[in-house]
C-alpha cells in the first residue's frame, strides 16, 4: 500500500496542479480503497474523487473507448479465472479533477491496466483486455498532451 509522507504529498500536489497527470491503477477491494483514500486526502484533502463519465474526451481522445473494462492480472487472464480479485467486482475509471474539470489524477479502482501491458506478448493472456489497455493508455498520452 502507498504510504506518502507530507513532502511527497506536497510535491504531488503541486505537480498537478501545475499541470501534471498521474495514473493510478491495479489496487482493488474495500481494505485497498480505504488506504488509498486516506493518502489521496494528504495529497488532495479538498477535492474528491468522481467517476469519469463515458462521455469525458478522455475516452474519446484518440480512440473510442464506451466501456470501462476490468483486466485481470496475469494468472486470472491466463487462466480464464475471474477478473476480480478481493471484494473488488466493479472495475471504476475515477478521476481527481482540477478547476477547468480537468483530470489531473485518473484512478483505476478493481481493475489492472499495467498488467495487460506487461504481459501482452504472452499467448495466454487475453487479447481483448491487451487491446483495451493499450488504447487507453494512448488516450491517457494523448489527452493529457493535449489538455
């Protein structure tokens, strides 16, 4: 679990609202969210993380993408297990916005964006979850490039 002291929150903080875009992902269920919450509030304590509407140029800035998919780690994909893990049976695409309702930190709750990138040369690993991280990380490149 991520555990910031005050300088590093500061430093974050100040990385984004100067324009500065971080992603965060592959963390899941209850016990996972609170900790994660709890340090995004050292960083943040005024703003809230909202969910990213479907609609948001964020899912439409290269490619278009109209479902917030949940990717598996390697031995579910492989495996053809579950894509949960934990309590975590909801994938969300959330985000900490600025004032211009831009996204400045985009979080990925139950769901393993970087896992589909590390093994998506493996055979087993499902191409469907491969290609969707893949084209959402451009648009994550892409947008946050552009905005």
């Amino acid at each position: 679990g991520m555990n910031l002291s005050t300088p590093e929150a500061e430093r974050l903080r100040e990385y984004m609202l100067r324009g500065g875009f971080l992603v965060i992902d592959d963390f899941w269920g209850t016990s996972e969210w609170r900790n994660f919450y709890a340090q995004l509030h050292k960083i943040f304590p005024d703003r809230e993380p909202e969910e990213i509407p479907s609609s948001h140029q964020i899912f439409h800035s290269f490619f278009d993408i109209e479902q917030v998919l949940q990717v598996p780690n390697v031995n579910n994909g492989c495996s053809g297990g579950p894509t949960y893990q934990r309590d975590g049976y909801v994938p969300y695409a959330l985000a900490i916005f600025d004032d211009d309702r831009r996204p400045m930190m985009v979080i990925n709750f139950n769901t393993d964006i970087g896992d589909a990138w590390e093994w998506a040369d493996v055979e087993c690993y499902p191409n469907q979850y491969a290609g969707y991280a893949f084209r959402m990380g451009i648009n994550w490149i892409v947008y946050s490039m552009t905005h």
